[in-house]
C-alpha cells in the first residue's frame, strides 16, 4: 500500500473556496495515471488554512474518487499531540486508510518528545501511521535511531523522508526495515537506489503519468528510470522555485489542470521571473512527450 508514486495533492480553491469541480478532475487523472495513492490536506494542500468542513470535504471527495483504487492518507499532523490525535480519529471515522503525520513544528520536540508524540497517535489514531520528516518547514530533524524505535510499534507503517539526505535513508534503512518515501521528487531516483519504496510527490500534480513510470521502472530497468529522472529533474527543481504550492499551482493552472491557481494568505502568486523558468521546464517536458 505504501508504495509507488503517491501525489501529495493542492487544494484547488476559487473565489476563496474548495474547488470540488477541479478536485475531482484532478482525482480522476491520477487514477488514469496507475498514481499508487493521494495525499490530501497535507503541506501541499495547505493544511495549516483549511477550515474543519474543508478537511472533512476533501477526505471524503478523494475516498468517492479514487478510494476504491488506491490508498487516501490525508495529513493530520500538527504541533500538538492532541490535536494531531483527533485529526488521525477524524480520518479513521471518515474511512481514510492511514494519515500522514508531520513532525511537530514550533515546538522543535527533542528526539524522545518525538517518540511520545508518534507512539500517542500511532496508539490513540486508529489507523496506520506514516512519520513524515521534512526539517525544512519544521526546523527539527528526526534521527534515524529515532525512526528505528518508532518502527517498532505496530501503527508505524512508513516514512516521508524529506531531509534531503541520503545519507540520512541509508542510515535509517541499516537500523531498521521501516518503509521508506522520498518526499524530494529531485531525489525520488536516488533514494531508490538506497532502499526506497516510492515518493510522495509535488511533481505527481503536474506530471503523474512520468512520476510513476519512473518509480515503476526501477529496479527492473534501472536505466529507464534514469531517463524518465532526466525526464522530469527540469520540472522537479522549477517546483520548488518558491515556498510550495505556489510554484506547483502556477504550472497546473498554465496547464489548465486547474481553473484557478489561487492560494491561500500568507501564501502569495509567483514572481515572473518563477513563472518565466517555469514555462521553459513545461515546454522542455512537452518535448518528451505525454506525461
């Protein structure tokens, strides 16, 4: 289940609401695109500003969507353990089938206050659990030996490893057995290569069909999967020009996969000199092709 390209999807608004018309397109072209799972409400889909309704709508459209085939594991995490608790109880009552858990933010839990937090959801949240390590937004990172000792508990299904280290997925994939997603699309190939099982993944918006020939490729065609990297390596960096959704929204809406690239506040649009390499990485992935 914890396997393969998984998107971690935006939350397409208009005139400052849920764009369920888009969400659903959307929804329906990662299941013609074999994309292995979604992720709503998560960093991408601009947790920190979604109303309750919004959450509870969007869990429930992607499980009416794509819920039949494919893992839905909406992001419930926040910087306090209760909090993160009653979002994983909500996701497990509305039929999600894991939730994804970011490290507390804010905070900067010390390695044991990590452990307690994981353990209490994994214990309390009443579906599986996938630890999502992404020091960049959280100004913590969390130690391999401490993802060893989650590993061990039963709830504890997976991590997003978004450290941007490989050093730091060789390490953990030594201590334990844990599965491991590469939450840097740049990195998604390399991290393979040290024991990866897939991605949860920005670029999967914009280009899902690529996103999961190329983790579908390795190991069986290692050289393949180095093409569709070269493949989508231009896109992959133009993403993250700046903060995320912004860059990802703007190359949706140029795309039409989108009928608005609104964000939320404080989130702003792109620059144009983002939107300008942007469309050059758009063009020089129409040259290969379809996604």
């Amino acid at each position: 289940m914890f396997r393969g390209s998984i998107v971690a999807l935006v939350s397409p608004f208009r005139d400052g609401q849920l764009d369920e018309t888009s969400l659903r397109k959307l929804l329906r072209m990662h299941r013609d695109a074999a994309t292995s799972g979604v992720v709503p409400a998560g960093c991408t889909g601009e947790a920190a500003t979604l109303t309750a309704a919004e959450r509870e709508r969007l869990i429930a459209v992607c499980l009416e969507e794509v819920g039949d085939v494919m893992p839905v594991i909406p992001g419930t995490g926040t910087n306090s353990t209760r909090s993160t608790v009653e979002l994983t109880r909500a996701a497990a009552r509305a039929g999600a089938h894991a939730a994804l858990v970011i490290t507390p933010y804010y905070n900067r839990p010390t390695p044991e206050g990590q452990y307690r937090h994981y353990r209490a959801v994994a214990e309390e949240g009443g579906i599986p659990i996938v630890v999502y390590n992404v020091p960049s937004r959280t100004g913590v990172n969390m130690l391999p030996e401490t993802v060893a000792r989650l590993a061990e508990l039963p709830g504890i299904v997976a991590i997003k490893e978004a450290s941007g280290s490989l050093d730091q997925v060789s390490a953990i994939r030594e201590l334990c057995g844990i599965t491991v997603l590469s939450g840097d699309d740049s990195l998604t190939l390399p991290m393979m290569a040290v024991g990866a099982a897939g991605v949860v993944s920005v670029a999967a918006n914009v280009v899902p069909g690529l996103v999961s020939r190329m983790v579908a490729s390795y190991p069986d065609d290692p050289v393949r999967a180095s093409e569709l990297h070269r493949a989508l390596w231009p896109i992959a960096r133009a993403l993250f020009l700046e903060t995320n959704p912004g860059p990802v929204k703007h190359a949706m809406r140029e795309l039409g996969l989108l009928a608005s690239g609104e964000l939320r506040p404080p989130l702003a649009d792109v620059t144009e000199e983002t939107r300008k390499r942007m469309t050059r990485a758009l063009a020089s992935m129409r040259e290969i092709g379809p996604a």
